[in-house]
C-alpha cells in the first residue's frame, strides 16, 4: 500500500459513475454519459444502413473528393440523432455529403420542420447535389462566404448545431467556432470536421474550462456539458 492512500477519501466507482452525487473531490462538468452510448448505436445502425451504401455509392460516382469519410458521416448522424436540433447551420457544404447524414438524422427522429442552413462559397460547386430528393424541403443552401453572411440577417441568430467543414486553417477554424458558438443554445452542440488539422479545436475547448485557485474544475463556471473526439469529428455541447 502506498503510504498515505488509505487516508484519501476516495470517491466510490458508484459517485464517479452514477451521476447521482457530487464527487466533492473531482467536480465534473456535467452528466451526459447517455450521449456516448446513443451516438455509438446510431453511429453503428447507420454504418449497416442501404443509405451509407447508397450515399457513397453516389459520392463514388461524382468522382469528387473533399467529402466526409464514411466514420464521419456515421459520426456526424449519431450526433445529430442524439441532439435533435431543430435548426443547424453547416460551413462548408460542397456537394453536400454531411449535409445529407444530417437530414437523414433529422428525418429519422421525425423533426420535420428542422432546417440545416449549408454554406457554400465557392459559385461553381454544385452545392448539395447529393442530398437525396425527399430531404430537399429541410436544406436552405446559402451562397458565399462565411465570413460575409454572418453579418447578414440570411443566417439564424439562435442554433442547435453549428457543423464547422469550410477552410480548416487554424485561424479561420477558431475564427468559426468563436462567432457561431454564442448563437449556440444552452446544450447546442460545436461539432467540427478535421479536428487534427492544427490545434484550433482542442485551444477552443480549453477556453470553455474554468478552474478554481486549487486548479479543481469550477464547474459552475465551466461553458460546456460534454465535449470528445470520434475519428476526426470534435464536438462540444454548450452550456449556456
Ligand atoms: C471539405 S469541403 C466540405 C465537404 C462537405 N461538408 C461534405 O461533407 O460534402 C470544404 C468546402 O468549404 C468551402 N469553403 C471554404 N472556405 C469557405 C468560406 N470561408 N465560406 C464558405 N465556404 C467555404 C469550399 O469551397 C469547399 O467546398
């Protein structure tokens, strides 16, 4: 036995785990283990689904690459079904591959008058060809820059998910997540794609932590409930 340990008040596996009492010791942020296994079973449903294999049979077809790979896309769905945003906004929407896993998360929990605003800059592309027809109602494709329509009334001021996918330089990234996070709702969700492009990401979430003088986590203080990593899909969900 190391000397000493005994006398440390360790919380129990239930405090750590239950959710149900405060571990006075290790303050957590929040209680949102449900997301982990939800988003892990969507992930998976959808993986198996005839719309993965049609959808990449259709991207594999446009010959086109830049688009998100099949975990993503898998990823991205999960935690969309988890959310159930009713309104989302996407940078970067191309030809409109996590667009149409979005919708189809939509769709799958019956939000039928959920909108995804996609931004698309880029006047040759083709932006959203792959969204498949009956999810067409639900997809308001906005052209320009990102930069430019945040200061027009084109885009919502309040959303429930904010996908970042436009220019992943790191500070056009951090630029993104600073502008749309404050239009994020209490438990709206951050999600970016290529997370490990350049640090960005992981600089971000740490400015939503607050620690007390001792360096324990100030919970009260903390802006978000939850926030990880799936292959290259980072997400946080605010607390507001
Ligand atoms: C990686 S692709 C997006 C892929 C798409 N999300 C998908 O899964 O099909 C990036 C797109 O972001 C667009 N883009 C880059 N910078 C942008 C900006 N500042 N505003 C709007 N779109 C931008 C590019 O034109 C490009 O089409």
């Amino acid at each position: 036995m190391v000397a000493g340990l005994q006398a440390l008040p360790m919380p129990s596996f239930r405090q750590i785990f239950s959710g149900k009492k405060e571990n006075p010791i290790y303050p957590r942020p929040l209680l949102l283990q449900d997301l982990w296994e939800a988003v892990a079973r969507f992930s998976a449903e959808i993986r198996r689904s005839d719309f993965m294999r049609e959808m990449f049979q259709r991207q594999a077809a446009t010959g086109s690459t830049g688009m998100m790979g099949m975990m993503d896309c898998a990823t991205l769905y999960g935690l969309a079904r988890w959310q159930r945003p009713a309104v989302v906004v996407e940078s970067g929407g191309y030809l409109g591959m996590s667009s149409a896993f979005i919708l189809k998360a939509l769709a799958d929990e019956k939000l039928s008058d959920a909108k995804i605003y996609s931004i698309e800059m880029d006047p040759d592309c083709p932006h959203g060809a792959l969204v498949p027809d009956e999810f067409r109602s639900q997809f308001v494709p906005l052209h320009g820059d990102v930069k430019e329509l945040i200061r027009t009334d084109a885009l919502p001021s309040k959303l429930d998910l904010f996908l970042h996918d436009s220019s992943h330089r790191y500070r056009h990234m951090l630029w993104e997540f600073r502008a749309f996070w404050p239009r994020l709702r209490d438990r709206g969700m951050l999600v970016s794609h290529d997370v490990h492009f350049n640090a960005a990401f992981p600089e971000f979430v740490a400015q939503t932590y607050a620690h007390d003088p001792r360096g324990l986590l100030d919970a009260e203080r903390t802006r978000h409930y939850e926030w990880g990593r799936w292959g290259y899909v980072g997400f946080a969900v605010k607390k507001a």
